[in-house]
C-alpha cells in the first residue's frame, strides 16, 4: 500500500486516526500493530510472514543477550542473531543475484549450474532487517533495555510509518514512546503538515521529473544530445531526491499523528559541498547507522590512515549492496567511497580553496553522474550516458522532450524544486519568524499570527486537494525506495 495511494488517503489512514483517538491508551498500541500489518499485508501475506517471523528471532536472541549479558554467551548469541538476520537479508535479497554470476562465471562452459531461485523481494527487507538488529546490538551494549513485551517490539519493528522505506529508527529514541505518548491535536495538525509537504513533493515534483527522466533514458542513445541527457540525469536528481524525502516526511508526519517523533532523514542535500558533506544530509538515519554500527566497530578513524581509507570503503560496500543486488550499484556506491577518501587525502582542501562555488559545483555534477549507475543497470548503457554528458554534443533536444519541458507546469516544478531542495522555503519561513517577533503591538501581532495560519492552512488543503486530483487522473505513482 502507498501512501501516495488513495486507499491510504482515503480509507486506510482516516479509519486507523479515527479509531487510535476513540480507544483507550492502552489498546493504541494493539491497535497501530494489527493496522501495521494489514498496511504490510496489502503486499502480500507471505511478507508479513518473514516480517513476523523477523520480530520473533529478535525478541528471543534480545531476551537471550540480556539474561546473559555477565558472561560470553550474551556475545554468542548476539552473533547468532546478527548471522541469523543476515542470513535472511542474503536469502531474499541477494540470491538471485549469487545464483545469476555464479552462473556468469559458468557461461563460457555453456552450463547453469545453478537454476535460478526466482526469489521475490519482499518489501521493505533491508529497512526493518536493520531497525531488528539495531535493538539487539544496542540491547547487548547496554545503550537499550531489553524489551519483553513481544507486542511492543513488534511495534517498534513493524510500525506501518516507516516500515517500508524508514527512516531506520534506533529503539532507545522511541522506546519510551511505546507507553508514554499521548494524543494531541496539535500532534496531529502537525502531522498532517509534514504528511501533506511530503506528499506534495512526491506527487507533485517527484512524479512529474520521474516522467521526463524515464523518457530520456528509454531513447536509443544514438537519438540523444548532451542537452537532452543532462534534463535526463537532472530530472533523476530531483526526481530520487523528493521522492525519498517525500516519503520520509510522510513517514515522519503520520508518526507525528499517532504521537510519535520520528527522526529527520535529510537536510538539504544538495547544498552539500563535498561527498562527505552530502552524506551527512542524505539519508542520515541509514549513515548514521552504518557509522555506529560497521564504521565505529571496524577502527573508525582512530587508526592509521590506510586502515581509516579502507573502513571508509568497507562501509560505502556494504552501503551500495544494501541498496540493491546489483553491480550498478556496487559501482555507484564505491564511486562515492573513492572521492570521500579523495577528499580526505586532500581534495576537500584544495576544493574550499577555490571557493564555495567551485565546491558546491564539483558536488552537484559528481552526485548527477553517479545517479546514472543507480538509475541504468547496463554498465554499456551507464558510461554511454555520462560520455555523452560531457561530449558537448549540442545537436538540439529530442523533439519528443521539448513538449514535456517548454511548458509552464515543467518550469514551474522546475523552479519550485530548485527553491526547495536549495532550502529556500524554510528559510522565507525563519525571516518572516523574525518579523513576527519584532512586532510590539499586540493586536498587529495578533492578525499576522492569524495571516500566517490561514496561509499554511490554505496551503495544506490546496495540497492535499491537487494532489488527489494528480493521483486520480495519473496512474505514475512509483516509489524508488521500495525496491531496497
């Protein structure tokens, strides 16, 4: 089930709001747990299986790494655990993917030595494999309690918010909201801001660059200029960029709406001005647990600077196979590895030296390149795209382009996405605080306060108006996050 789908919108999440304010505290969470796995269940039964079985192999080995925490067996365990969890990541992730280059390597011998398993994904895995085993570690560090209500974990693992797509939730950051939340209106206005600011950049930004980007990367590479791959790539750019944090801030919204505060997953990546920067923006809560829980356990930086440049690569490996069983995007994610260590051999020092143009420019046409690989599985394919991108062929857009850029909507969307992945919108909202705050007079203050609501009240309706209207009569509504 999308959130972006109007059975969500419509049926789904106004039922379970409804009933979460009507029912008694203590059934809330009965209640967001049975809803969390009819939301999982819409895609399939046999997925809220593996989930199920998922919630059940953490709750025993964290039961089993606290009763034994004073000896080796907690350790024991905890490695059981971590291997158990792996091993079914492996299994639905990445046997396809085994089974097909072991095959490969057997080509030239005209033998399969393998059939293919013809596993299906199921989705959201490498989300919630994550969020599991961050409990388990952190309950055998000590940084958690172990929790032995099964309920409550399955919650914390299977809460529809952020299920699917994230953001990968820490249990010690929402441990204590399992019992200790409460309902609120202004939790849940507030939520229905954030759900509706998400929702609008998928449907209204996202959706309309993924079409121009689809179309530039299905033509036949001899019929494309330079021109017409850079709207291509850039198209992409935003397209990934609202589409995931789209679906991050509806996450974060409806958690907002059942009292629960749900970590922030990006801030303005693309006002990065290095790799490293970047990653400090994107997609925080998978970094952040890549850095406690790879990065940190391996040296960190605390070692020589080899050991340093090979615990950087270790984890940007480990964080390109984490997003798909493919070679694409082994190669998208070592790309980034190798300029993160670039950088930290020196290349970031001699960037800020020419200036934070220079810096911001190097950024932003490195992280456009690398999005081919993430977006084109054909390696052929991908290099074919970035050479044409810097060929400075300049033989004029592709006549079946221009009618879906030379248009008011797609230069509308254009300039709205480049004010908002620039930041601007929250900044115009702070200057305006200010000027808020600087009024004396009560009753002028009053009016501006009441101005200012009316205008974010308006402004969520229209959105939630449109983009119903968008969802009705479009049928592209794709989320690129829910294939990991």
């Amino acid at each position: 089930m999308l959130f972006s789908s109007l059975v969500f919108l419509y049926i789904f999440l106004p039922i379970v709001i409804i009933a979460n304010f009507l029912i008694r505290k203590e059934y809330r969470n009965g209640l967001l747990l049975i809803s969390s796995l009819i939301f999982f269940a819409w895609g399939g039964v046999s997925f809220s299986l593996i989930l199920i079985a998922s919630v059940l192999l953490n709750y025993i080995t964290g039961l089993l790494v606290h009763k034994h925490k004073s000896n080796y067996k907690s350790k024991l365990y905890l490695g059981i655990g971590v291997v158990l969890n792996l091993a079914i990541l492996g299994v639905f992730k990445y046997a396809n993917f085994a089974v097909e280059n072991i095959n490969l390597l057997f080509n030239s011998y005209e033998l399969e030595l393998i059939a293919d398993p013809g596993i299906i994904l199921p989705l959201g895995i490498s989300f919630y494999t994550f969020q599991a085993m961050s409990y388990i570690i952190d309950v055998y560090r000590e940084d958690a309690k172990v929790q032995r209500s099964f309920f409550k974990l399955a919650l914390y693992i299977s809460f529809f918010p952020q299920l699917i797509a994230g953001p990968i939730v820490r249990y010690n950051l929402i441990e204590k909201q399992l019992t200790q939340r409460r309902n609120h209106f202004s939790n849940l206005t507030e939520g229905i801001k954030q759900f509706t600011l998400g929702l609008s950049k998928k449907v209204l930004l996202a959706n309309q660059f993924g079409l121009v980007a689809d179309q530039v990367f299905n033509l036949p590479i001899n019929q494309v200029s330079t021109g017409t791959v850079w709207i291509g790539v850039i198209s992409y750019s935003f397209q990934i960029y609202f589409d995931f944090s789209g679906y991050s801030d509806m996450a974060i919204g409806l958690g907002r709406m059942f009292g629960f505060k749900l970590p922030e997953n990006f801030n303005f990546p693309y006002t990065a001005k290095s790799v490293r920067e970047f990653w400090n923006r994107w997609h925080m809560t998978l970094g952040q647990w890549f850095r406690n829980y790879l990065y940190i356990p391996l040296g960190g930086n605390r070692g020589t600077l080899l050991r340093t440049i090979i615990n950087l690569l270790l984890v940007f490996f480990a964080t390109s196979i984490w997003h798909g069983a493919s070679w694409n995007f082994v190669l998208w994610g070592m790309s980034h590895g190798v300029f993160m260590m670039l950088e930290r051999l020196g290349l970031e020092k001699l960037l800020k030296r020419a200036g934070p143009l220079i810096q911001h420019a190097y950024l932003l046409v490195f992280i456009a390149t690398t999005w081919v690989f993430f977006r084109v599985e054909d390696f052929s394919h991908a290099f074919d795209i970035i050479k044409l991108m810097f060929s400075f062929n300049f033989s004029g857009l592709h006549k079946g382009i221009i009618p879906n850029v030379n248009n008011v909507i797609f230069i509308s969307v254009s300039i709205v996405a480049i004010l908002s992945a620039a930041g601007f919108w929250p900044k115009l909202f702070s200057f305006a605080s200010k000027g808020y705050n600087s009024i004396t007079n009560n009753n002028l203050k009053l009016v501006f306060s009441f101005t200012q609501q009316l205008i974010i009240s308006g402004t969520v309706l229209l959105g939630i108006l449109v983009c119903t209207v968008l969802l009705i009569s479009d049928t592209y509504n794709p989320f690129i996050y829910f294939r990991f």
